[in-house]
C-alpha cells in the first residue's frame, strides 16, 4: 500500500540536568528493547534533551535518522521547556510519556520523579497551545511504555497521513444526495488539499488513454483477480482503460501532496458515457490503499483513508441501510444480540474483493432499472458483488458540518456470518446498543448515510487521531474496558 504512510518512530529522551542523566539513557534503552521485544519498529535517538541547545541537535538527529513521528520519554523528571520545546518544533505527530521507578531498593540515586515531571509537562504542552498523544496511563515501566508506542503507531500514520493528503473530486455532489454537501473549510485546517474537477474533466482524461499499451496487462490482472466471478471479460478492457486514466490523473496531479483519495461522481450521466459503472475500479485501488468514494462524497473518501492509515489494509464505504428483517432474524438464530442491535451495510460493488467471499462482476440493479427497463444489462454492468466476510469491523465517519466544523463518530462491532439474501457487497453488522446510537448520534448529531469501515477493531486509534488533530466533537461506541473522557453511548 503505497498510498499509506510507513512513519519511522523516533524514541528519543529528556533529562533535567539535576537528576542523572545516566537514568534517562538507561532507561531509554530499556524502552528500545521491550519495543524490538515486541516486534515494535523504534528508532532509538542519541541525543538526549537537557536544555534548548540539545533541542537543535536533536532535530538535527531526527533529520538524518528520517523520523517522521516522535515519541519523547521521561526518564526522569524532565526539563519542561525544553522538552515541550522539542515537541513544539518537530513537524510530525507526538507523544509523550514517562518512566516508572524500577525498584524499592533504589530510590536515593536511582529515583527518577517522571510521574512528576509529567506534570509539568503538561503544563507546558498547554501554554504552547500543543496537540500530543498523550496515553490512558502515560507512566510505565518499559514493557508498559513500549505497549503504548504500539498503540501511538497506528496514530501517528492517520496524522502524518492527512498532512500530505490531497482529495480529487470529479463531478458536483448529486443533489439526490446532500448529505454528501459538506463545506471544505475544515480540510485545510488538518492539512488535507483537495482539488475539484469536472466529469468532463474526469471524461477527457478516459479518453486520452484509449488505445493505451498497458490496457492488455491490467485487464489480464483483472480477470486473475475475479477468477470464476469474470462474468463480463468484455467489459474488462474498459475498466481497465478507466483505472490507468485515474492513477495516471493522481500522479500528474499530486503536486507538493505525497497521498491521495477520489471522491467521484459515479451516476446518473456516468454509465451514459463511459459504458460501465466505475465500482470494480473503485474497489481495486482500495486494495491499494486509494479508496473511491461513491457519489462525490469527500468526507466519506477522507474517513475511508483514515480508516486505512490505522489498519494498513483496505477500507470500504458503505450507506448504512437497511433493518434486518425478524424471519431473517429468528432463522439465523442470533444469540448475542438483539435484532435492534444489527443492520445491512451495503453498497452498490465498491469493496475490495480481498474483503469479501466469492466476489463476482455483476450489474448495478437499481441503476438498470432506472436506464434499461426491461432489456438485458448494459452500461450498469462493473460492479464487484458478494457478501463481505464476516470478522471484527469498526465503522467510522469524519464530517464537515454546515457550521464548517468537524466532528466524528467510531463504534466497533462484528460482521456476522448470515446470508444477506440481497444485492451488491453487503452484509449484516452488529454493533451493541445500535439503535441507540442510531438515534443519538447518527441521527441526532446529523451524520449522513455513508459510513467508512476498517476491517478490523481499530476504535481506539480512530478516536485518539481525531483527539490529535483537533476535532471538538467525536461519539463514540466502545468497549467499557477502554476509558475514554466524555459519555460512553452504548
């Protein structure tokens, strides 16, 4: 996945020049090994910061060694300033945390005082108006530190992700879905460029790759891809005509961005001109870890990116859509949850095949009844079809409000392993207390139908990210065991 940020970590630490600075370094080192113990990839930093001209070198040290996210440690009680210093002027996300005392038998000399240092870090961080990652229990010993590092990681590739994040949009947001309206203001305000085009412009550049010679090799990948599911093998050299046409736009129009999404619309004019419906395309490059999303939804192509930085694997995004009806309910014979507590999230064919069981290339039925009633399929055929697999799920969603602000939403959950008895890539989800939350937040904070989907229970670093990068406002559904400040709404 290319399009996702490998963040190198830095682990560097502080001493205030009273206490040992023996203590610090010993201690560091501590640190790096419970990390490479645990297969946690650190970079461990010489320098250690006593005053502001160590501050120079370690930036200096972080240049060469290519850290991009840092974690500053405690090992003893710290210089505050310039310890918040360092987090000030480093450009990348950070975290902080301090050292337990080892032992009873030593605290004379070998007494650290981080857990008060911490404090007045603290402070610090305040008075410069600082955003830092700041663990649940942010004093451990080193084991205990390095279980936060790991945690931190997946933090640090959203941040250092939407830093260098850049949104293509083709088309205007289909008035048929305004919930997909949403001001573009609060992008600029956590780094994130976007670029709007036309269909036209989208069109133009199809067009240009008519006839181009990597069409034979990308259509034969394709069909290796969908195996049995290759329903449509004519269809397949147009796709792939359009897949070259938007990875070639991306790298011509990266610019000073290093990272990329789509929000593109896909209907109703598409299918007219282009001949297919773009939803295999859109589920191959979220493979890539380049999700598209559907209907010139920005903050649905943002959130599935997010989704993406914290687990390293495809996102999806799907509308959440539809009860579960109580036959269907009562001959699955769920035992775990309450039918309130499931829904269908589907979407029309836009999941990556590796998420799904038996992906086939099939046609978009709602839009062939609309376009082609009563003929055999034709321009709504391209979308990827199958029911999603089942396995632990998070939902997510970072939204623009008409207030320009931003808020967000995470809850966790499980896809169940139920025959959906439906149409396009779909399954059925359980969150606990779902009804509630479809009530009090879904609806209640006014968050669209869209919902991104990491494959995996990513909740705690979806919410600490939003925490880091400002957002005021995020509800959250997760387990009682991980603490959160704010009201747990399940």
């Amino acid at each position: 996945m290319n399009n996702i940020p490998h963040v190198v970590t830095g682990l560097i630490a502080v001493s205030r020049d009273c206490f040992p600075i023996e203590l610090s370094k010993k201690r560091r080192a501590l640190v790096a090994a419970a990390c490479a113990g645990a297969g946690t990839a650190v970079t461990e930093l010489e320098t250690v910061v006593e005053n502001d001209g160590d501050v120079t070198k370690a930036l200096a040290e972080i240049a060469a060694k290519k850290v991009e996210s840092l974690v500053i440690y405690l090992g003893n009680f710290g210089p505050e300033g310039p310890a918040t210093l360092l987090a000030q002027k480093f450009a990348g996300p950070v975290m902080v945390a301090a050292a337990a005392e080892e032992s009873g038998r030593d605290l004379i000399a070998g007494r650290g005082d981080a857990y008060c240092g911490l404090l007045s870090a603290s402070y610090n961080i305040g008075l410069r108006s600082l955003r830092v990652h700041i663990p649940e229990n942010p004093v451990g010993t080193p084991p205990e530190v390095a279980a936060m590092i790991r945690e931190f990681i997946p933090v640090a590739r959203i941040v250092a992700g939407l830093r260098r994040l850049k949104i293509f949009s083709f088309g205007p947001r289909p008035f048929d879905f305004l919930t997909c309206h949403a001001p573009i203001k609060p992008l600029f305000d956590i780094g994130v460029e976007i670029m709007e085009n036309s269909e036209l412009d989208m069109y133009d550049a199809f067009l240009s790759k008519k006839g181009d010679p990597r069409i034979p090799a990308v259509a034969a990948d394709m069909a290796k891809e969908l195996g049995k599911g290759n329903t449509y093998p004519d269809l397949l050299h147009g796709l792939a005509q359009f897949e070259i046409a938007l990875l070639d736009f991306m790298e011509k129009n990266l610019g000073s961005s290093r990272y990329a999404v789509f929000a593109n619309k896909c209907w109703p004019s598409f299918e007219k001109f282009f001949g297919f419906v773009p939803c295999f395309i859109n589920s191959r490059l979220a493979t890539r870890g380049i999700p598209i999303s559907c209907e010139a939804d920005i903050y649905g192509a943002l959130s599935e990116y997010i989704c993406s930085c914290a687990t390293e694997t495809p996102a999806a995004i799907l509308d959440i859509n539809n009860t579960v009806p109580a036959d269907m309910y009562a001959e699955a014979g769920v035992k775990a949850y309450a039918n309130n507590e499931l829904f269908m999230g589907f979407h029309c064919g836009n999941t990556s095949s590796t998420c799904m069981a038996s992906p086939v290339l099939k046609y978009q039925l709602i839009m062939h009844r609309l376009m082609e009633p009563g003929k055999d399929p034709d321009i709504p055929r391209g979308t990827l079809e199958g029911t999603i697999k089942p396995g632990a799920i998070t939902i997510f969603r970072l939204q623009g409000t008409a207030e320009a602000a931003l808020k967000a939403y995470v809850a966790q959950g499980e896809i169940l392993n139920i025959d959906p008895k439906s149409f396009g890539c779909i399954a059925v989800f359980a969150v606990r207390e779902m009804a509630r939350f479809y009530r009090h937040v879904l609806i209640g904070k006014r968050f669209p139908h869209h919902t991104a989907v990491a494959f995996a229970h990513t909740g705690r670093a979806l919410f600490d990210a939003m925490q880091l990068i400002g957002v005021p406002d995020v509800a959250f559904n997760l387990p009682k065991s991980v603490p959160y400040p704010g009201e747990y709404l399940a």
